[in-house]
C-alpha cells in the first residue's frame, strides 16, 4: 500500500487519479534524487487522491471545455475577497500588474472585472482563461463553505491513507484538506505532512475558516504527526503567506523557494531538494 499520499489543488477537474500520478510520480522521484534518496520510493508508494470530479458539472465529457464564466459570475463575499487578495499578492511580486488602489479596495462597482484585467497580465496566471480563474474561486469557496463538499472530499482521504502511509503531501487547496483530514484523525499512522504553495496563511478567508475535527481550533498541530515541512515560492499567489510558524508554531520547518514562472506547479515544487528532504525523511519515519 502506498506509503505517500498526495492530495492536489485547484483546478484539477478534468484530470484523474492516473493523471495526476504520471505527472507528480516523476517529480517526486526527482525530488528524492536532488535529496540523495533515488530509490526511496517507486510508483507503487504513492497514490494521487482526487476529488476535482465533485466540482465537475455533470453531464460533460472530456470535449467540452469550462463554462463561459466571466466577471459577472464572481461571488460577492468570499470569492471577492479572495479574488482582491490574489491581486494584491500578484501586483507585490509582479511589476506588470498594476496594484489595487483605495477606490478598488472600497469595492466600486465592476471590482472583479477590474480585477481580473490586472490578474491577466500576471506570470503567475498566464495561460488561464478568465473562466478558469473563476471557477478557481468557486472551487475554493465550495470546499471552504459547502459542508457536503467538504465532507465528501474528506471521506476521500480517509478512504486513501492506510497502516502503511507515513506522509501526507498537500499541493494548494489540497493543503488544507490533509491538514483539516490529519487533526481529524490524530490516531493515524501518517508522520509527516509536506504542504506545497499554500493558502492556509490566508488568516480571513482559509484560516479562520479551517475545521481541525472535534474541539480543535485552526492553528493546532495537525494531529500526531512529528514534521510538517511548507515551501512556498515568492511568487506563488496562491500561498500569500510564505511563513506559516506564526500561526501554526515553530514547529513547522517553512522554506521560500523559486519555481520560476510557474511558481504554483505542483512538479515544480515535487522536483525539489527541499521536498525530496521531506519526503525521505517522513517515509524514513516510524
């Protein structure tokens, strides 16, 4: 059984379990060689959860593309904000995006359009098509305020670790479903957790919103692992926040690494020393 769990992001709906794997797999075992730890981990060590399939409409094949969303199909409220937030974040590490001034901050009308011009002229975004990045934010919120979603993709989890996982690798949106999955179960036998471009510094709109299981509260140590390893790119938008120890302790090993123009590629943060480090430690664990 698969002794590395990884759980993806956003925007992955129209991939797949093996999809997935043939991508991360690869990286991952560069990481492990970068790490000194080839032959750590074959592909029969790692499994890819997906869940993307809930945000899929139904009745769609493979052919059809996204639906035509546009700005008018932002959210008020949370896919606001958030989309605000990844604005702000693209213009501080980006020079051709304009920043948002104090007009926009007090939410004039046409906010999400205007801010979905600025985005399109980001590295970071380049390539996704405005409904694409729409239904990003939908698909945060989903996980984030359906309590239906947010159950169904945490039976997922629980249905993939077994006796013999011993990490746990979270990628984006995925950090905080194997964050929230490990407070819940304290009692597993998963070691280690490795985060990757993660949103969970997001105090408002993640942060404060996270659901640690029973009586815990967001920031507690996610239940019995022993290391908890996040890297974050400078120019990841997504992970606003690069240095998650403020809110979730020392204990947390926090590294800022560079992925180049695709700062929030899952395999660019697999294929890294760094992640190759955790990953042979966690499995080593135990």
């Amino acid at each position: 059984m698969a002794r590395v769990v990884c759980i993806h992001g956003i925007g992955q709906q129209f991939v797949g379990e093996l999809g997935l794997h043939s991508s991360w797999f690869p990286a991952l075992a560069d990481g492990l060689t970068r790490a000194g730890s080839p032959d750590l981990v074959g592909p029969d060590d790692v499994r890819c959860l997906f869940y993307g399939d809930l945000f899929r409409p139904p009745g769609r094949t493979l052919a059809v593309q996204d639906p035509p969303l546009t700005a008018v199909d932002v959210g008020e409220g949370f896919e606001t904000e958030l989309l605000l937030a990844w604005w702000a974040e693209a213009a501080r590490t980006d020079q051709a995006v304009p920043p948002p001034d104090a007009r926009t901050l007090a939410r004039v009308p046409r906010v999400a359009q205007r801010a979905l011009n600025a985005l399109s002229r980001s590295r970071f975004f380049a390539g996704i098509a405005l409904r694409g990045l729409v239904l990003d934010l939908r698909q945060v919120r989903a996980y984030l305020c359906d309590t239906a979603i947010r159950d169904a993709v945490q039976e997922r989890v629980a249905a993939a670790v077994t006796e013999d996982t011993r990490i746990v690798i979270g990628h984006s949106l995925g950090s905080v479903v194997a964050y929230e999955a490990l407070c819940a179960h304290p009692r597993w036998p998963v070691r280690a957790l490795l985060t990757l471009g993660s949103p969970l510094g997001i105090r408002n709109l993640v942060f404060d919103r996270l659901r640690p299981g029973g009586t815990g509260k967001p920031g507690d140590w996610p239940g019995g692992i022993s290391q908890w390893t996040n890297l974050a790119d400078e120019g990841d938008t997504v992970a606003l926040v690069k240095d998650l120890r403020p809110l979730f302790g020392e204990r947390l090993t926090s590294k800022v690494i560079h992925n180049g123009a695709r700062a929030h590629d899952a395999t660019r943060y697999l294929n890294t020393p760094e992640a190759g480090r955790a990953v042979s430690d966690g499995c080593g664990l135990g």
